[in-house]
C-alpha cells in the first residue's frame, strides 16, 4: 500500500489560534508535526471589499487520508467565517521522513 503525504496550511488571525490548532491536531494524531511561522501580510477579497490584514500560517504534515478529519478540527477552533485550508501533495518524500509522519499519525477510519 503506497501511502500519500500532504502538507495542511492553514492561515491563522494570531499565533494563539495557530497553537491551538497544532496541538489539537498533533494530540489527535492528525498530524505529525506542525510548523508556526512569523506574521505575514495579507490581502484578500471578502464580501466584495479588498481586506488587509496580519495572519500566522500554519503548516501541517499529515496523512493524505487525514484532510477532512484535519478541517473538521480547525473550523470550530478558527474564528473565520471561511478560513483557508489548503493541502499540498507531496510528490517525493525522503523514506525515512515518510515513515517517521506514517508512525506519528494514525490510521485512517
């Protein structure tokens, strides 16, 4: 069975939404690891209006399988209305990286 990897970035108002959502996320077993990087600048169209505003992306390493289950924890945790969640597919992976993620994560249901 070939297992998939992907890459979960989540863009978060604040590093405190963004810890949440990692540990919760690595305490499920969701992901593997979590990356929290410095404030960025965004601009985005919401409601018809262009918007500016800080946000602290969020990067998780995951299962493939793991996406819905990943999504289903961070909306409830996230206070946008539509927050962006993307995941990337790892298209080469190091062997031993990969199953370092297949150990830490669980088994999909």
């Amino acid at each position: 069975m070939t297992l998939h990897f992907v890459d979960i970035w989540v863009n978060c108002p604040d590093r405190e939404t963004a810890e949440k959502i990692a540990d919760a996320c690595i305490a499920e077993r969701l992901a593997a690891c979590a990356n929290i990087f410095a404030p960025i600048a965004s601009r985005y169209r919401w409601q018809g209006a262009v918007e500016t505003a800080e946000e602290v992306p969020l990067l998780l390493k995951t299962r493939a399988e793991h996406f819905d289950a990943v999504c289903d924890i961070v909306r409830p945790l996230h206070p946008f209305d539509t927050p962006s969640i993307v995941a990337t597919a790892i298209s080469d992976i190091d062997q031993q990286y990969a199953d370092w993620l297949r150990k830490e994560t669980r088994e999909p249901a």
